[in-house]
C-alpha cells in the first residue's frame, strides 16, 4: 500500500551488480512501484552493473555516493556525509525538474 499512494521512491544497496537484477531488494521494489508508475531512486556505494536492463525493471536512475576515489573504509567513515550530499543533489534535480 505504501508504494502505490507514493510520490516517489528511494531504495539502495552497497553495490549495484548483475546480480541485483536478479532478486535484491531493489529490484523488488521497483518491480512493485512500476505497476503503480512511480519513480523509484536507487542509492548505491558502487554502481557496477554493465547493462541497463535496470531501468527496464522499473529503477528510474542509479545515483552513487561516491564523490571520488575512495577506499572502501573511507566509503565507511564517510558514509552520513557523502549520502547527505547525493540526497540534496538528487532532491534538487527531481524538485527543480517538478517546477519547471
């Protein structure tokens, strides 16, 4: 019920891989929010898929944390920061888009 009163919809994981399109999390919620047409925004650490068969299961986009080249303990210690900072661009870009 949750995702079909949505507006939108956010999801993620730490890597976003071939094996994602195959029963992850996120795959399970797009799958869902594309019967009701809502947009679904996955948050990933990495983004390693080679396809973009993705989009086709109901993922509007992909966004990565990551704002550099960043080990994976940093990626750690750093996660809060780098997560506020992809949110805010991500709510810029859909909310600035919605206006226009």
């Amino acid at each position: 019920r949750s995702i079909r009163v949505a507006d939108l919809v956010f999801t993620g994981e730490g890597m976003i891989d071939n094996q994602t399109l195959y029963g992850k999390t996120v795959i399970g919620v797009a799958e869902i929010a594309k019967k009701y047409d809502v947009p679904v925004y996955v948050i990933a650490g990495v983004d390693a898929l080679t396809t973009e068969e993705i989009y086709d299961k109901g993922v509007t986009a992909v966004f990565t944390i990551a704002d550099g080249a960043l080990t994976i303990e940093e990626s750690m210690k750093r996660t809060e920061e780098v997560m506020e900072k992809t949110m805010k661009n991500i709510c810029r870009t859909i909310f600035t888009t919605q206006r226009m």
